[in-house]
C-alpha cells in the first residue's frame, strides 16, 4: 500500500518537528530534571500535533475503568501506526510502551520513545526479546504502567484480531500486576490507508483484570483470556456496525 495518510502526516509534521525533536533530546539527556510525568506530558503533546496531522479524532469510553490504585499492563490489539498514540493520548498518568525495534529508530517515534522509557524490542533476535521481557518486568515492579501489544504487529487485519504472541504475557504471571484489556477499533484508518478525509477511531478500556482471576494460569492461558475478552468487544462493536 502507498500509504497516502501517513506520508502526508509526516510531511506536515516537518514543521513541529524541527521545535520538538531538540526540545525531547533536552529532556532525554536530562532526566534528572525533567520528571517522568513532565516528559509524558511532552509525549504527549508531540502524539497529539500527530494526530492532528492525521486528521484523526479518537472517541474514548470506558475510562473508569483505568486502575487508580495501583500500576497496570494493557495489552491492545493492534492495527496500525495510529494505535498507540490513541491509547496514551487517553491516559491521564504516564505509561512505557513495549516498542517493536522496526518502528522505534525513526525521527520523532525515537523521541517519544526515549520520553516514555519505552522498552524497544527485536521481534527477530530471540535473545533481545528475553532481555527486553526482563526490562519490562523491572518496570512494572518498579510501579510502572507499560502498554504493549500482544500480537507483536500487524497486516491489513483492520478490526479483526490475529494471533496472540504468548511471550509478552509472561510480565503479568511472573509480576502478578493488575491486566488492563483495551480494543482499539477503527484505528487503522488513521494512518494506514489512501485517503486524507477526517476518521474517527476508537479506544475501550475494559474491565482490570486482577491477579486473583489469572493466578495460576500459564503463558498461553492467560493470552487466550485476555484476548477472549478483546474478541468479545469487537465482535460487538463489528455487530453495531452491521
């Protein structure tokens, strides 16, 4: 796919760019100074002139659902470029991302990447993603919310979900913290199509799922259950729609 959007995205985004690259590269450099919340506040002001760019409004429900009292995984289905920043843009306190090698050492994605301490992964290299599961779960014990997405990437699955990676979902067994499921739905019009016309997309945060309903469930369990619950809301928003 040519990938009209994104390139158009990217081009009127040079302009920001050229303020905010040196702006984050200062607070990267200095995290002594700059607080995690004022770097995620940064992020997310970057993601936001991004989705402006993209002529994209995200409409968000279930907001309460958002654990207060402790730290969380989420674990997203995933559909496009655009996904991520629909999720964090919702997110009121800052949040890792577990951010796939690929996509993490272009101008702008590095920036938001270093604000966000985001682990970067090597979906290719077995041993980067022992090591990056690792830097995950120090985060997490570390009382860090991290968001990742368990199918490891996507194609033009649009708003059907595809296999689960089971690897990912170790954090949560060996840390116990509290899951957080959300479905993104028509997020990969946003930045993965042909057309320049305003889209909507949608983000769901679902019920927590606390340590007691997963306890003793294995990797490969627990992705089947976290997914049946992801499943479960897009099979009823693709219904809504039909």
């Amino acid at each position: 796919m040519f990938n009209l959007r994104f390139k158009l995205t990217i081009l009127f985004s040079i302009f920001d760019a050229f303020k905010e690259i040196p702006q984050a590269n200062k607070m990267i450099a200095d995290k002594d100074r700059y607080s995690l919340e004022e770097r995620f506040a940064y992020a997310k002001l970057i993601m936001d002139n991004m989705r402006k760019k993209a002529r994209c409004e995200t409409d968000v429900y279930g907001k309460e659902n958002i654990p207060t009292d402790s730290n969380f995984v989420i674990y997203s289905n995933h559909q496009g470029k655009y996904d991520a920043l629909g999720i964090l843009l919702a997110l009121e306190k800052p949040c890792s991302v577990l951010w796939a090698k690929k996509t993490a050492d272009t101008p702008l994605s590095r920036q938001v990447c270093g604000l966000l301490d985001a682990v970067v992964i090597d979906l290719e290299n077995p041993r980067d993603i022992v090591n990056s599961i690792k830097a995950v779960n120090a985060q997490i014990k570390d009382g860090r919310n991290i968001l990742i997405f368990p199918e490891g990437g996507y194609t033009d699955n649009k708003n059907n979900l595809i296999e689960f990676k089971t690897g990912c979902f170790s954090c949560s067994v060996q840390t116990g913290a509290p899951i957080l499921p959300v479905a993104v739905y028509d997020s990969y019009k946003a930045m993965n199509s042909n057309t320049y016309e305003k889209v909507r997309t949608q983000v769901h945060f679902l019920k927590p799922i606390y340590r007691e309903e997963f306890e003793g469930m294995n990797k490969k369990q627990l992705a089947d259950f976290v997914k049946g619950r992801i499943e479960e809301k897009m099979s009823e928003l693709r219904a809504a729609k039909a």
